[in-house]
C-alpha cells in the first residue's frame, strides 16, 4: 500500500505475498514466491519481473530467494537464494551468480545464502544455510568461512546486523553470536542470557538510528544496545530490563507495552494498578537471575522477589511520582550496579490536586477571616483581662514580699521601744543602749529594702546615671570583703578575698559598686551551710571582673535563667533557707548593666553557685585617691551581727520550759529576752532541729515561726500533736504570714494560738501565760482520780471538768493507757516507774514531763496515788484486814503503808473504815 505522510491517504497496489523490498534509483524493488524479483514503479503502480529470465524453464520454480540488499560500492543489488548469491545491475540488466559449481563461487562452502552484509572495504559477509559465516571477495573470489568450530553458536545464520564498532551481531537458529573480524573471535548469546528465544527469525532484523538492535525470534523481539550487552559480559555482571508493562487506561482498556521505551508510565486515578514483568539482560551462563526492585516515594526498603519470579506488581498506588528501581544478580551472586529505572505516575484524584486544595483553603481562609472579624473583639476584651490579671499578680507578689520583708524587722523595732516606753524609768543603760541598737539596726535594714525599690524605679525610668571616679578597685572590694567578716563568723564560715598586690586604677561608680558588692556577698552567705567558704576574687587586664564563688547550697539548672527577674525567688516554699524579696539579684544585674558591664551565673546544685561580672576598663574620670573612706553600709545584712544573742538562763528548774524554735537569731534573742525573767528558754534554729528538741525535752510551751528551713511551723506543729509524748504542749505560732488563710491552717494544725508580726512583748506575756494556766484545767481533768477511774468504768469525759470546748482525745487515750498500766501491775511491788517508761515506750524524761503537764505528778507520785485510791476502795467495800490491803495494792510493808496513808489521807486506815 502507499500512504501520504501528509495526508494519510491509504493507496492499496495490487501486488501480493511481498518477502522484501527496497527503493533504488525511483523504483521499489521487491521479492515474492512466484516471480522472484520485481521492480514496481510508484507513479503508474505497474510491477515488472526481472528475475526469470536468467534461470532455464522450469528450474526458476525451485529457486528461492531469502534477503534483497543494496550493494554499498557497486550500488547493485545483492540477492540471496537458494541457488547462491545474485549481483544483479538494474542500468545494464546484466547479473553475476556465485555459486559453487561455477568460477565466481568456486570457493564458497555452500550456494544456500540466506542473508548478505556489505561492509566499508567491499567484502561481503554471507550468511548460509548451513555452513555458518562466510566472509566473501567478490573479486578475488578469497573466502573464509566460520561455523561452530569457530565459535559460531549455529551454523545457520538468517540475519546479519553491525555496530559502531565494526562488530557482526548475527540471528542463528541457536542463540546470537557477536562476531569481532579482527580479532576472529565470538560472543555468544542464549536465553540463559535474557534472550526470549534462540531461534531467530529471517528477515527479521534492524538497527534504529540510536545504535539498538532488534532482532525477532519466533517468541518475540530481543531489544538492546551492543555497547550495554558486551559491557555486561566483560564485568560479569548483568542488568534487569523491561519485558512488558501491562496497566489499565480508562481510554484505552487494558494496555501491553512490549517495546517500552523509558518514558513515565501514567495511571488514571481510578484504577492504580500496574505490572511489570522483567528479564536480565546478558546474565551468566546456568545460573539463576534473582531479581530486587524499590519503588522510590512509597517504599524504604529493598523487597526480594522469589527465585524463579519475573513480575512485579502494585496495586491501589497513591498519587504521585514514584520511581520504579529494579536490581538483578549476575553469575558470581553480586547485584548489578547498573540499575532499571521505571518511572511511575500516578494521577490524583480531583479532591487530591491542588487546585482543589487552593479552592478549600480559599473557603477556609475566607471562613477563618470572617470567624476573627466576629470574635475579634471579646479576644481583645480577653487579653486586657488576661494583662489586668497579670498585673494584679505581679503587684500582689510585690506587697506579699515586701510585707513579709518588712514585718520581721519591724518586729525588732517596734518591740524593743514598747519594752522601753513600759518600763521608762527603770530600764539599765546597757538595755537602753542593746534595745536601741537593735532598733537602729532593723531601721537601716528597712531604709535598705526602701532604697533598693526605689534604686530600681529610678533604673526602670532611666533616672539614675552613673558617676564616675577613678581610683584603686581592689582596696575597695577588699574593704567590703573585710565588713562582712562578722556575719560570716557567726555562721562559722571562711571569707577571703583574692586581688591584685598592686593597686589597680580604674574608673566605677563607688555607692553602685558597693551595692552589687554588698548582695552578692550576702547572698553566697546567708545560703552557704555552717564551716563552708565563700571567697571573692577580682582581676584586671583589658577588663575587670570579680567573682563571688561560695560552696553553698547551689541553685538548679532549669531555675538559672529567672534567678535576674524582678521579685523571683528560686525556693518560694516556706522552708526556704533565708529571707528575701527578690529583688536583691535584679538590682545588681540592672546596675551592672548600667556601667557597661555584664553578669553571669554557674551553679551545681549541692556544691555551691559563682556569680561573675565584667566591667570595661576605662581611666577618664577625675582620680580620687580617697575613694574607700566614708563608704556608708547602708544594707543591714552586711552588720547583721545580732544585737540581742540567745544567753543562758539562769532560772530554777521549777520554772516552766518555753521552747524558742526561729531561724533569725535576731528575733529568737527578742522573743528571749520578753520571756527570759519568768522562763527557762531553749532554741532551735529549724522546723527539724525544733521537732527533736521538743521530743527531747517535752517543753511546757512551743513558739515556733512558721518559715523557717528544713521543716516549717505547720509541720511542726502537726508532728508535736500527733506524737503522744507531745501532744499536750501548747503551741504558739509565730510568723509574718499575717493572711487569715494562714492563721485558719495554723488552726487547723493544731496551733493553740497565732501571733503574727509585729508583735509586742505584752502580747507575747499574756498568750503564754493564758496557755500555760490551762496546765491546773488538766491537773483537775487528770490529778483528780476517783474510784471509778479506778476501776476503768467511767471516761475522763466526764470527770469534774466537763468542758465541751477543751476536747484532749488524744491525752485522755493516753492517760486511759497509764492507768490500764497501773492496774494491771497493782498487785506487783516489784512494779516501777521503769517498767512503766518501758510499757509506755517513752524515755524516764519525757514520761516525768508528760505526766507533770498533765496532773502536775510524777510518775512515782502517781502510781503511789492510784494504789491509795485503791486502798481506800477495799477499805470501804471488803472485810479484809489492813495487811491484806497492803499486799493487795503493792505495798510490802503494812507498817509503811499505814505511814504513807495516814500523811495522805490524814487519817489512819482504821479510822477511814469507819468513817
């Protein structure tokens, strides 16, 4: 048929059974089974054999003719038959035969040629029926032949294709065979290989304008490139290639790819299923292909077909670009490194593209913009509550701070001038002037907690600049050092300081520096245990800096980056060691910050904390040679050396025992000092250390602060009423914590009364007294023992006292168990105050004072009044004879039996019978 490229219009030409043809010089020359060889003239279609008349009639019959070439030199044409190769020239009409029974082809092995190749010098490569390669001179008539013995893989060769490299890539019955004419040598190709089959078809070859070849065998097409087939063999490595690709159009149905070319396979959106069967191309002769593939964007990892198995499949694939990577094996076991690379795309469904995605996030935007033009304003209404809310915190922080900060010292103030003012007249000099300092020391105490809130108001409203002087820095920071070597003392800690030997000029700010100084240095004190070290060390150079290092308690990690904030405090529970307002750390920072210089801070916690600040070094500033003298210590911490210190009381034993436990030593000497003419007075510095002192000595009355390190008074107060030995003390707490949540949880503790600061010292005198006089309500509820305590059937509720407001539970059960104690041993002379400390499980100690708190006897005293009041039972009630009675209630001696009853009772026993 003849088509218009342009057009495409089909022109069908009478002519039939059409073998192979070829144009040359205007005309189609083509071979068919009855006339041989024909030319056809496109323009008029009229088709003329040229081939019979050369053969005899008759025999033309029997010829047949396999290949039609174009001969590259001669430009005749070269045919093939199976009566040898024809030279035919079309200008002349003239025809050569090679044969093996005529001179020109004399020398050839056979006249049964299938296929002819014409190469650049002339030669004629022939391939024959049955006796292999022929390489032919027409000229010469030379000829060499090459068959199996060769290396040829079948002797029957049907197609003869070239490369770029000057190779013979020949289609046998039985394999592919790459022939190299210079080096006479072949490379033999099989379906071990990756060829779909062995046995070629004739007719059936051709070399595309990119260098691969295609050659047809009875089972399909062998696709590949020579230069790709040879490198794989000489690296004895092979490489996967596509067989098939078989998908699903909705156009098109169900589609086959045989011949893939590299392009993107695309699937619809609605069916995303895809096979691709695969094939190794040139593996090892007898060894077993296993093949690996990754599709890229949907799966990590390698997956391993099962040997044998050539296909791989996907199904329900998402949208997306995937690359379809696929791996094989070669002879020795080893993956390929050249890798089959399928590209894979799969269409979205509409509601997975993103103009659909641009579409909703239209909506939703234009939604989201409507909803926060609606709300907008009750979110500003709730933010300015938010800000308003956190400004009422951040001022009730404030006065909760500064209040406490203030009513401790205020306390030491106010208490010692209504001390003075009472007893005006017959107050000593020397309590005058301990009062008066005192009252001097917690007034600059206050003046500096007022200077530094205004220091920073002044520093928050850029009102404060500082004023340079130059002078020696190192005598100043040793000046400062050396003032606090007092406070350290008492708390038995070593304080040093490390400079330069020489002076070392500079410009700073004296009061400024002082400052900073004076906190830091307070701070590394008041949290560094008893017999640690603080130490401040200073240098200069290009700059100066000083540290402040102290081996004390240290501050945790996570709370370094707020310790600068304004009115933050690292341990704000109430069993902090220390006081502080939080404000000591942002003003040193602040002032810092104001000379040019800046502040830093390590710290592990448990091992201590390093403060260190860097100044620039500048020498501008007027020198002033006298710059330490005159420094006025304005903060009360660095004198903090107390002026009222816990002395020994010298009372008798007979006076009641007040229990002190505060950690300021200040306000522990002031609280001693208002108790000390009538009391005998102990101290604790801790909620801890009180709680033991208390089980030790079983005080009559505990004061106790409620902030204070290790335990705080809630908790102290909570173990004293809960521990038997204990729980009838009065206990006073004593705190700046003034908010009546606080005295309601002080109450709920236990606490008998709740002082808060400032207190005075007559209100002070007449709690004590009030909660000690309760001491003669348990004497008449305990002291008072009658007969039918005696013989347990009648509660202490219900005796004498019957107070319904001055419930004791827990010393009723314990005076229940005393005398269940008593009772049971009645009869035992042998029985003591000893067995009776050990029944009880208490020390001799603490069962005297327990016993005395609660019926003003002791333990002797008691038993001795229980067995009378037993005696005085049996008097009344049996026959029995005065000895009897005696031994009955413990007694070994009748004689001195009747002396301890009649200076009891007052009466002989005798005569208390008849009464």
């Amino acid at each position: 048929m003849k088509i218009d490229t342009a057009s495409l219009e089909v022109e069908e030409i009478p002519i039939s059974r059409v073998r192979n043809f070829l144009y040359h010089k205007g005309l189609i020359w083509y071979t068919n089974e009855t006339d041989l060889l024909l030319n056809l003239d496109p323009e008029t279609g009229k088709s003329t054999s040229v081939f019979k008349q050369f053969f005899p009639k008759g025999t033309y019959g029997t010829t047949y003719l396999h290949d039609l070439k174009l001969g590259k030199k001669s430009g005749n044409l070269l045919i093939c038959s199976s009566e040898g190769l024809h030279e035919y020239n079309s200008e002349t009409g003239k025809l050569r035969t090679f044969r093996t029974d005529n001179p020109l082809g004399e020398n050839l092995p056979t006249h049964h040629i299938l296929t002819v190749f014409e190469d650049e010098s002339g030669t004629w490569w022939l391939g024959t029926n049955d006796h292999g390669l022929v390489k032919f001179n027409a000229a010469t008539g030379e000829t060499q032949a090459y068959d199996t013995k060769s290396g040829l893989c079948n002797n029957r060769v049907v197609s003869i294709l070239p490369d770029a490299q000057g190779r013979l890539w020949l289609g046998t019955f039985n394999g592919l065979s790459c022939f190299n004419p210079k080096e006479q040598l072949f490379e033999n190709f099989y379906k071990s290989d990756g060829l779909f089959d062995t046995e070629f078809n004739r007719l059936s070859a051709y070399q595309s304008y990119d260098g691969r070849m295609f050659f047809g065998t009875v089972n399909g097409v062998n696709i590949f490139h020579p230069d790709d087939a040879l490198s794989a063999r000489a690296n004895k490595g092979t490489f996967p290639v596509v067989s098939t690709v078989e998908f699903f159009d909705k156009k098109q149905g169900a589609v086959t790819i045989n011949c893939w070319d590299g392009s993107p396979i695309r699937l619809g959106a609605d069916n995303r299923r895809i096979r691709v069967k695969i094939a190794a191309a040139y593996p090892s002769f007898g060894k077993q292909v296993n093949f690996a593939y990754l599709l890229e964007g949907f799966t990590d990892n390698w997956v391993h077909l099962p040997d044998g198995q050539h296909q791989i499949q996907f199904e329900y694939l998402p949208a997306g670009h995937f690359m379809l990577r696929v791996k094989c094996t070669n002879g020795m076991g080893e993956w390929s490194k050249k890798e089959l690379v399928v590209p894979i795309r799969v269409q979205a469904f509409f509601y997975q593209t993103w103009w659909f995605f641009l579409l909703v996030l239209g909506i939703l935007s234009f939604s989201v913009f409507w909803f926060y033009r609606l709300h907008s304003k009750q979110k500003l209404a709730s933010q300015r509550a938010a800000d308003l809310e956190e400004l009422d915190t951040l001022k009730s922080r404030l006065y909760t701070s500064i209040t406490h900060e203030f009513r401790t010292p205020l306390t030491l103030i106010l208490g010692p001038v209504q001390a003075l003012l009472r007893r005006a007249g017959t107050v000593s000099t020397g309590e005058l002037v301990s009062n008066l300092t005192h009252v001097q020391n917690n007034g600059q105490r206050l003046l500096g907690l007022i200077n530094q809130i205004l220091d920073l108001q002044k520093l928050e409203a850029g009102q404060m600049q500082p004023h340079y002087e130059q002078g020696d820095i190192m005598t100043l920071l040793q000046y400062l050092t050396d003032s606090f070597h007092s406070m350290a003392a008492s708390k038995h800690l070593h304080l040093g300081f490390t400079g330069h030997p020489k002076p070392f000029l500079m410009d700073f700010d004296k009061d400024k520096l002082t400052k900073i100084v004076v906190n830091l240095l307070t701070n590394a004190i008041k949290f560094t245990p008893e017999g640690g070290e603080v130490r401040l060390t200073a240098k200069g150079e290009a700059s100066f800096w000083l540290e402040v290092r102290d081996k004390g308690i240290g501050i945790r990690q996570e709370n370094l980056d707020n310790i600068f904030d304004l009115f933050y405090q690292v341990d704000n529970s109430s069993t902090r060691r220390g006081e502080g307002t939080g404000i000591g750390l942002t003003l040193v920072k602040e002032l810092t910050e104001l000379m040019g210089g800046h502040i830093s801070v390590s710290s592990e916690e448990g091992k201590g904390t390093c403060f260190r600040i860097e100044l620039p070094v500048r020498n501008e500033a007027p020198l002033n040679v006298t710059l330490v003298p005159g420094i006025e210590m304005q903060n009360l911490e660095a004198t903090a050396t107390s002026s009222f210190l816990p002395s020994e009381n010298t009372l008798s034993g007979t006076a009641p025992l007040v229990l002190v436990v505060e950690d300021n030593p200040d306000v522990s000497a002031y609280i001693g000092s208002c108790l000390g003419s009538e009391y005998r007075i102990e101290y604790a510095s801790d909620g801890k250390a009180g709680m033991g002192k208390a089980v030790e000595l079983v005080p009559d009355l505990v004061i106790s602060d409620v902030m204070m390190p290790e335990a705080d008074g809630f908790e102290v107060c909570r173990f004293l009423k809960n521990d038997d030995r204990t729980s009838h003390i009065p206990v006073i707490l004593l705190t700046a914590r003034a908010e009546i949540q606080d005295k309601l949880e002080g109450l709920r503790q236990g606490a008998d009364a709740y002082l808060a600061k400032p207190f005075y010292e007559e209100e002070l005198l007449i709690t004590v007294e009030k909660l000690l006089r309760l001491r003669q309500t348990l004497w008449e509820r305990f002291g008072n023992l009658s007969a039918n305590l005696m013989d347990g059937t009648q509660n202490h509720s219900t005796s004498q006292v019957n107070d319904s407001s001055f419930d004791l539970p827990k010393e009723d059960a314990f005076m229940e168990q005393v005398m269940e104690v008593i009772r049971h041993n009645l009869e035992h002379s042998a029985f003591s105050v000893e067995q009776l400390t050990r029944e009880m499980g208490m020390s001799n100690t603490q069962l005297f004072r327990k016993l005395k708190a609660l019926t003003d006897l002791s333990a002797n005293q008691l038993i001795r009044r229980v067995r009378l009041e037993r005696a005085k039972e049996l008097l009344k009630h049996t026959d029995l004879t005065v000895a009897e009675i005696a031994y009955q209630t413990g007694f070994t001696d009748p004689s001195y039996f009747t002396r301890i009853f009649v200076r009891e009772v007052g009466v002989q026993p005798s005569e208390f019978r008849r009464v």
